[in-house]
C-alpha cells in the first residue's frame, strides 16, 4: 500500500469530502490527499453484494430475491462489496489509498450470533466508510430501545426527545464529523497493521459500540499520545521515501 496518496470519493451530499481531506491532512500532511466525484460502479454487480437474510452467512444467501425482502431496506455485505469496488480501481493507482464514502448501508456476519450487523467502516483496500452505518451502526441510548418496547413509534417526537445522543439522517455537520474519526481508523488500520482500535475512550481511535461514545469522540476526542507518535513516525519515515526519490 503506497500510502503517500489517498483519494477520497462520496456519493453522499452529506459528507463534506473537502472538510475530511483536510483532517487527514492535519494528522498525515507527508501524504497527498485529493477529493474526487462520486466512485463509479456498475449497479447490477452490486446488487450480487445485496444480502436477502441477515441470519444466514454471505455464501449461503438465496439468490432469489423473495417480495419479503424486497420490502426491507437494502443491505449489502461490507467485504462483498469492497471487492466488487476493488474491481474498477486502475492497475497505476492499485498501491494507493482510496477512501469511499458510500449511501449504501455496509454490513458484515457475525457468527456470535450469527446474523449481519451494520458497519461504520471497512478497512483495506479500498476503505468504505458507510454513511447510512454511521446511524445505524453505533446504538442509540438504551432509554429509546425501551420507549420502542413500550410502544412508541420511532417518530419525530421521539427522535426529539433524545435529540443530541444520537447523530441521524441530515445532520450533516455531525455526519462530516463522525466520518473524519471513521476516516482516521481506515488509515490506522494500515499505520498499526491491523490493530487500529485504542482502548482510551477520549482518543478518535475507540471502537465507539454507542451513539454517545461517538459524539463524545467528535465533541472531545483527540488521538491519545500513542497514536500521535505512530502519526509522527509514520510522517518522518513517508518524508525520508518522499525525498529518496
């Protein structure tokens, strides 16, 4: 992974790809980042990625789409379609970093309890970060699951009552923010080969499981000093190649 370049691309109007590019900026500046349009990709392959039963694993999914399923909001498995995106990626720029934000809601299996789940991000080459995921992903406070349970519709009441623990569909401010932190943890994951979580709930590294722990993250979160000498050093050495050449 030739890490010197990242390309970030959105099909997504929520994301402000220019204000991401200038955080990975502030934290990589020996990269050269660029924002792109929308990624292209051919539709009917990614409907191959398109998950018909969220308790059976991506190999056995039917492919017979049932008028049950059709009436589901769409969900796609993560590592399926970041393969078929992988597909359209120039053999020049196969080395470089691509980051895409996507609309598409990105899920992988769990065999935990063996049924998908709502993703934020997919690292590796490309990286897809899931704005649809970045609301459904995280959990929103227990209070509003048991509203739900006592009967009340998710509605505009509802969603007002627990206004700011939760980042929801149009607030773009929020979402530009969440995607920069799930932006800085696709970059990390090649920085720490592989091991990119932190275990400090204040650094942008956290594994953020609630809706809570991910604005606290964009309200108060700054990388921990672990991450910011892995930063510096990864700066340092990406300058001495930079200057090899």
């Amino acid at each position: 992974m030739n890490f010197r370049f990242i390309h970030v691309y959105s099909d997504d109007v929520s994301i402000d790809a220019k204000a991401v590019a200038g955080e990975i900026t502030k934290i990589f500046p020996s990269c050269k980042v660029d924002v792109r349009p929308a990624f292209k990709y051919d539709e009917r392959r990614i409907e191959l990625a398109r998950i018909a039963d969220i308790k059976q694993p991506f190999e056995k999914q039917p492919r017979q789409k049932t008028s049950d399923t059709a009436m589901m909001p769409p969900i796609y498995d993560g590592f399926a379609l970041q393969r078929i995106f992988a597909e359209t990626i120039s053999a020049a720029e196969a080395d470089h970093m691509h980051l895409i934000f996507t609309s598409l809601l990105a899920c992988t299996f769990s065999e935990d309890d063996w049924r998908y789940h709502a993703r934020t991000v997919i690292c590796g080459s490309p990286s897809l970060i899931s704005t649809a995921g970045i609301v459904e992903g995280p959990a929103k406070p227990r209070e509003f699951y048991l509203a739900q349970l006592g009967g009340v519709a998710v509605d505009t009441n509802l969603k007002k009552r627990f206004a700011g623990r939760f980042i929801d569909y149009g607030d773009d401010k929020m979402m530009t923010a969440a995607a920069a932190i799930y932006t800085l943890q696709a970059l990390f994951f090649f920085v720490t080969d592989g091991e990119l979580f932190c275990k400090e709930k204040s650094c942008m590294l956290y594994n953020a499981h609630w809706q809570e722990e991910l604005i606290y993250l964009i309200e108060k979160g700054a990388l921990c000093a672990h991450h910011r000498q892995m930063a510096s050093k990864f700066n340092k050495n990406n300058r001495s190649v930079k200057e090899s050449f």
